[in-house]
C-alpha cells in the first residue's frame, strides 16, 4: 500500500505533501529530525492521507496535490486550513 500526506509543521504551520509505503514510519522520521529539507520545522501533525495499491497513481496524486487546483481541493477537504 503507498499513501500520499500532508503534514502540518506545528512550528510555522506550513503544509508538506509526500508519499510513501509506511506512513507511521514516515511521520515518526519526520518529527525526529531525520529529513533534510524539514528538519528546521519540526514538529509535524499529519492532516491528511490517502492510499493506493499503485505506486505511479500516488505519485501522480502527490503532484496534483501541489497544484493549485489541489491546494483548493485540501482546503475544501480539510478545515482550518
């Protein structure tokens, strides 16, 4: 199973979408310091996830959700943001 996140930094509540195979795992890297690029904007809070069954459709669905079309599905999807 792959699943595609977005995590909130709690720090500068900025948004991260990813995508990975084990997502407990993945959000527990992240709030341990273990990722370069967000290391500086720990902790992190996971807002929301989805899954599939094909890594190249969580691929592809990580990209749409860095589009602007994306961006205005999640803030439909998920209040507060």
């Amino acid at each position: 199973m792959y699943y595609v996140y977005v995590l909130r930094s709690l720090k500068d509540k900025k948004l991260y979408t990813g995508h990975t195979n084990n997502l407990s795992e993945r959000i527990e890297e992240y709030n341990k310091g273990l990722a370069k690029s967000t290391k500086n904007r720990r902790p992190f809070e996971l807002l929301y996830y989805e899954a599939s069954n094909i890594l190249e459709d969580a691929v592809k669905r990580e990209k749409s959700l860095k589009t602007g079309f994306g961006r205005a599905y999640l803030k439909r999807r998920i209040s507060g943001l």
